[in-house]
C-alpha cells in the first residue's frame, strides 16, 4: 500500500465534504462524514498519523476545500 500523504488525505475529504455540502448537509456533518469515509478506505491509524504529523493542516485543509467547491465554507 502507497503511504497515505496529507495531499491525498486531504483531495479524499474535499471531496467528500463538497458532496456531502452539495446534498445539502451542514458543515459540521459533511466534515465529519468525509472523516469518516476517509477513515474507512485508509485506516484510522493512517489518517490520525497524517493529522498528527502535518503541519499548517488547517491552511491546506481550507485551501483543498475551497479549490474543490468554492463558495462551501
């Protein structure tokens, strides 16, 4: 298995999380359900140590979010 990097964590959550926007759930529920799934296909270990180790995560998890579906946050 590929090493999970926090630009793959975080391309899998934007995306997740703008479906979710679009399919009218809140911010909080559509952050949370993107966790979740992205726990599922990588691991909750995995995903903690990307969330963990990463520094300036809340810039690039804005920053991911907004290049995938401007005008959601």
């Amino acid at each position: 298995m590929v090493e999970l990097t926090l630009l793959t964590l975080l391309n899998t959550v934007a995306v997740d999380f703008c479906a979710n926007r679009n399919k009218g759930m809140d911010t909080l529920r559509s952050v949370l359900v993107a966790y979740s799934k992205a726990n599922d296909k990588y691991g909750g270990s995995n995903v903690r140590r990307v969330i963990s180790t990463s520094p300036a995560i809340e810039a690039a998890a804005i920053a991911m979010v907004v290049s995938k579906c401007p005008g959601q946050l």
